[in-house]
C-alpha cells in the first residue's frame, strides 16, 4: 500500500505541478502524430529514428513536421546511452494577427544521455540533451532535460522469459528547454497518457500535452506509435 501511494504521488507531482505556471495564459488545442523507432544494431549501437506530424487543430492544419535520426552506443546494457543525432525541422507560422503563415527551416544537430532506472516497478527515464539550432540564417543553442515516468497497470505477470506481460501501462514525463541567450526559459512541455503494449518491440501511446511558454501555452492530443527493430 505504501509503494502504491508513494507511485501516485509522484505521478500526481509530475503531471499537476506545472500547470500552476499558466495561470491567464491564452490556450490552444492542437494534434501530434509521433512514430518513435529504435533499431539495434548490436549490444552497443543502436540507430534512433523519429517523425512527429504536428497540427495546430485537430488534423491538416499543419505547425510543423520535425524528422530525427541520431546514433547511439549503450555504456551499459539497456541502461545508459549517448546518442549523436541530427534533425530537420519545418515549422508552419501564422503571421500576427492574420491567416496568414510563413515557413521556417531548421537545422539541428543534438548530443544526448539517456539512462533507465526502475524504482518501486516504475520505470524511470532521464534524458539530457544539448541542441545546435541553425535556424535559417540563426544560430540558437538550447539545453533540454526530460524526466519520464512508465507505470504497468494490472498484477505482474512473467512469461516464461521473465518478461512482464500487462499490456496496458500509464505514462507521464516533465520536459524543460533552456535557452543560451538572455531569455533562458523557453518551454515546458507537461504529458499523461495511456499505453498499450501490442507486442515485446511494438506500443502505442495516447495523452494529452500542455507546452507552456513565457506567456502563452498549447495544448495537444498525442498519438505515439514506439517500434523496436
């Protein structure tokens, strides 16, 4: 009982906190479709892989279309990992007061740490990365750090390989981006969802996201599809 409530306080920590930041900050619904894929090369490298469709309605409203690819080396197995990446970023702009947008071209190299840790059954992720942006003809550099939470739902069941078979889990992660220049807080990025594991290398996710800016915020219906190759 007491692990039970310790999970659920942390989760309630995680996913309610931020939101005491965006008090009279004007909102907008918006949608992201992500495919998230990891392909393992050997027990050290690996190859990362991502596309997220992002709209600014529900569907066809396009805010930006972001691919990602990196590789990376496990230092130790499954736990800790630094990746080398790169990404092309193309974000959709409205204009001011108007209907109308501008395209923006991003450039982006990243180096990241990931490591894995499981407490009380709660998986644990922390992922920090550094971001060069070349931002059409401008150069920004951001530190992120994202701190995640994976928590199976149902009584633990092992197959014959010792691996959990419950299907459905919930998740929820904190992500906050800092700026090199002289406004240092550029977003916060605040999620909980529902997860379904469809097989050991194959889930699938639905939540909802808040991204809170300086004095603005976004909300938005994520789908994520996570492939293990």
């Amino acid at each position: 009982m007491k692990s039970t409530n310790l999970i659920g306080a942390i989760l309630a920590v995680m996913l309610i906190l931020p939101f005491s930041k965006i008090e009279a900050q004007d909102s907008d619904f918006g949608n992201w479709l992500i495919y998230i894929g990891n392909k393992k090369l050997n027990k050290g490298w690996n190859i990362h892989n991502e596309v997220q469709y992002r709209n600014y309605n529900a569907i066809g409203d396009l805010e930006q279309l972001l691919l990602r690819t990196g590789v990376g080396y496990n230092l130790t197995e499954n736990n800790n990992n630094v990746l080398l990446g790169y990404g092309y970023i193309l974000s959709r702009n409205y204009l001011r007061n108007t209907d109308e947008t501008i395209d923006v071209n991003e450039h982006r190299i990243f180096q990241q740490y990931t490591t894995n840790q499981s407490v009380l059954g709660v998986g644990i992720t922390h992922r920090y990365r550094f971001e060069e942006r070349f931002v059409e003809d401008e150069f920004k550099f951001r530190f992120r750090y994202f701190l995640s939470l994976k928590m199976p739902l149902g009584k633990k069941a092992l197959d014959e390989n010792e691996v959990d078979k419950r299907k459905f889990y919930l998740s929820a992660y904190n992500e906050i981006f800092l700026n090199s220049e002289t406004t240092v807080f550029d977003r916060n990025r605040v999620y909980g969802g529902l997860g379904y594991n469809l097989s050991k290398n194959v889930r699938i996710e639905a939540g909802y996201m808040n991204q809170f800016f300086e004095n603005s915020s976004l909300d938005q219906f994520n789908m994520i599809a996570f492939v293990t190759f």
